[in-house]
C-alpha cells in the first residue's frame, strides 16, 4: 500500500539522504572564486571616477548575447527570495540546514561573477542593469506570480520537484549562454556556473527520487502539477518574455530543449512510465503528465517549424542587404 506522508514525516525520513546528497556534493564540486574569471585589464573608469559612460558600440557581445546574459544574471540575484523559499519548504536543522545554506553560498557567487565580468567588460549598460536589479529583487519571487493561475508550490514535494527541473533548465541556459557569446572568458565563466547547475540538479534529483519511493502518489501528484505549470524564476524579470522568444530562437533555451534536455531525462532517471507502485490516484496523475508530454511535443515541432521559417526570411532580408552593399 503506497504511503501518504506528511511534509514533516518526509523530511524526517528524507535526513539520511540529505546527509548522503551532501557528501556526495562535496566530493563531487570543486572551488572557484569569481575573481579568476573576470578580464580586470579590460576594465576602466566609468564616468563617475572620470573615466567614459557606457556605449553599446565597446560591448563585446552581440544582442542575443547580452540579452541572455543580463536574463540569468537577474535571475541569479533573487536569491535571497529563493533562499526563504527553500529554506521554508524544506528545514535549516541538521543536514537540512547544512545544504540550504551552502546551495545559497554557490548560487550567490554565480551573481557576483556574472556582474563583475558584464561591468568590467561593460558588455551591458550598468544603470540600466543595476535598475533591473533593484526592480527584480524588490518584486521577490514566487511562481504563483507568473499569471498562469495558482502554481505557487503547496508543499515540499512540490519544491523539491520544482528545484529539481529549474537547476537543469538554468545549466542548460547557462551553457548555451556561454557558446552565443563567442568569447572565451565569458564561455569559461559559464561553463563553470554550468557545472554547479547540474550538481545541484543532481542532489535535489536524488532527493525528490528518494522521496518519490517513499510516498510515490503524492510525489507523482507533485511531479505532474510542477511540470504542468512550469515557469523559469526569471519570469518577473522587465520584458522577460520578448526576451525569452529572443532567446528561445537564438538556441539558449527552446521548446525543444525544455523537453529533451530538462523534463525527459529527469522522468527517466525516476522511472516514472515504468513505475508500479502508484495507487489509481498515482496513476491518474502520470496519466495526466503523458497527457502534457503529448502536447510539450507538438509545442516543440510547432516552434522548430516557426524558428525555421523565421530564421529562412532572416537570411534572405540579410542577403538582400549585403547585396545593395555591393552596389
């Protein structure tokens, strides 16, 4: 007979593979400072200390390059949000407490690099970037904020779900993110961040997956209600969503990634279409997660049609006018 436990009888029982999840972690990461990834020669006064203003023409990056990275930076910097947030859901005591508050160390030094390297290189506007920022952190975070209805996370299972898939979408932003700025510090800096995304995925993957063997219906309900709303944290970032179609046809992250990369891989780690452990109820909601899958598909073929269409009349408007150039 499959288990309903509560919040608080999960994570009692979740305590040993937290302490596992931990070690593993630290044997698996490795240290870095933000400082070895920023080109300080590069930089020089902004007008303030008599130096220039920032001017788009010395931005090394192209648009869909800043674009991408100003969105994760911003991203990153609401983690005091998501610090409450996970701190809340899951517990700061014994080993609980030991990963919140070191996840929170990590996550925080990805912001301070990312913004030491768009300043220094002034790759971005710095007014406006520091606008944005007060503007993001102030709003906070929730996901019931997107406008997509009540989505908010209810429980901890519905967390650790939601963790769980946003650490690989965010690895998978962040590698892209690296390759579209076509410079090698930058890359560097972002394959780097990539690697704790993904070792962060996997601690909170574990976890979810322990928690799905211990009470499978209501992780499963969890599982499907996350995915079925799923929203980036960035979605509360000013233009956040001309920005991501900006992104999504500039390949950092798609339709098609989202499935592939992020929401297939993780269901077959859990074995979730192969598991026999559901009660009716369990099995309604993987039923109503295949449902969505179905329809993440046809979204992503739909997309890829529309991106090659866009991307065909891209390069005919730009030979036209490399042409007239000529004349």
């Amino acid at each position: 007979m499959t288990r309903l436990l509560t919040d608080p009888e999960l994570i009692a029982e979740l305590e040993p593979i937290v302490e596992a999840g931990l070690n593993q972690h630290f044997a698996a990461t490795r240290d870095w400072s933000p400082h070895d990834y920023v080109p300080w020669s590069d930089g020089s006064n902004y007008a303030a200390l008599g130096g220039s203003a920032w001017e788009l023409e010395r931005s090394p990056l192209s648009e869909l390059a800043r674009v991408a990275m100003v969105t994760n930076l911003l991203t990153e910097d609401n983690l005091p949000s998501y610090h409450r947030a996970v701190a809340g859901y899951f517990t700061v005591d014994d080993a609980w407490g030991t990963w919140v508050n070191r996840w929170t160390v990590e996550e925080n030094r990805h912001g301070i690099a990312l913004r030491d390297y768009l300043v220094v290189t002034r790759a971005v506007d710095p007014v406006e970037l520091e606008r944005a920022r007060m503007l993001q952190v102030t709003s906070g975070f929730s996901p019931g904020q997107q406008g997509q209805g009540d989505v908010a996370p209810e429980s901890f299972l519905d967390a650790a779900a939601y963790v769980t898939f946003q650490e690989l979408a965010t690895r998978v932003s962040h590698r892209n993110t690296g390759k579209a700025c076509e410079e090698p510090v930058a890359d560097a800096l972002l394959k780097r961040i990539a690697f704790d995304e993904n070792l962060h995925m996997i601690f909170y993957r574990g976890l979810t997956g322990a928690a799905l063997d211990l009470s499978p219906d209501r992780a499963m309900h969890s599982i499907t209600r996350i995915l079925v709303n799923f929203a980036m944290p960035g979605f509360s970032i000013p233009n956040f969503r001309r920005n991501a179609v900006k992104m999504a046809v500039g390949g950092i992250y798609d339709a098609r990634q989202h499935l592939d990369e992020v929401v297939l891989p993780v269901l077959r780690k859990w074995r979730i279409f192969e598991r026999t452990d559901f009660t009716a109820d369990g099995e309604r909601s993987r039923d109503e997660l295949g449902a969505f899958i179905e329809k993440l598909e046809a979204e992503a073929v739909k997309f890829e049609d529309a991106k090659g269409r866009y991307l065909e009349r891209a390069a005919r408007k730009a030979d036209r006018v490399a042409a007239k150039a000529l004349v």
